[in-house]
C-alpha cells in the first residue's frame, strides 16, 4: 500500500471513530500462512488475514500477529466470520 494513501485511510477511519488492526493480503498457490517476507515486513500489534487462493479462487484463510516479545515468529489468531447484524 502507497504509505501516503495508508495515511489518509487512517486518518479517515481515526475521524470516523475507527481504528485500523491490521492488513490482508492473497498467497497464490501457497498456504494462508505467513511467508518470510510477511514476517521481515509486520508490524507488532497488527493483524494479518492471508488468503490462500488456488487456481483463482480462495480456498483458505489465516489470520496471524507477531508473538508477543519475538518479532521473528507469528502466532496464529482465531477468526470469527459474523452475518451483518453480528450475529454468528
């Protein structure tokens, strides 16, 4: 993401009473785990959601942060996919 424009999306979102968690990004043809590059470029106290796509489409999802106190290794995180109204 451009750094000027990540600026502007959080200031937007810090206006609108938001917070930006985290990134997401598509692994082709790999595992929605983090790659050595996810882990050289994350920042700490963010979250990844990686999507895993195979043959154009998704097929799996992760979502991942830096272990606490090692910023060489990320932990996995659960994720909970809500319906509009938040619901489950």
């Amino acid at each position: 993401m451009d750094p000027v424009e990540f600026v502007q999306v959080e200031k937007e979102a810090d206006d609108g009473g938001l917070s930006v968690i985290g990134f997401y990004h598509s692994h082709p043809n790999w595992p929605a785990i983090p790659s050595q590059t996810d882990i050289t470029w994350a920042w700490e106290g963010s979250y990844y959601l990686i999507v895993s796509v195979h043959e154009g489409r998704p097929f799996n999802t992760g979502v991942w942060a830096l272990a606490q106190g090692d910023p060489k290794r990320f932990k996995a995180e659960p994720l909970e996919i809500l319906d509009e109204m938040g619901l489950g």
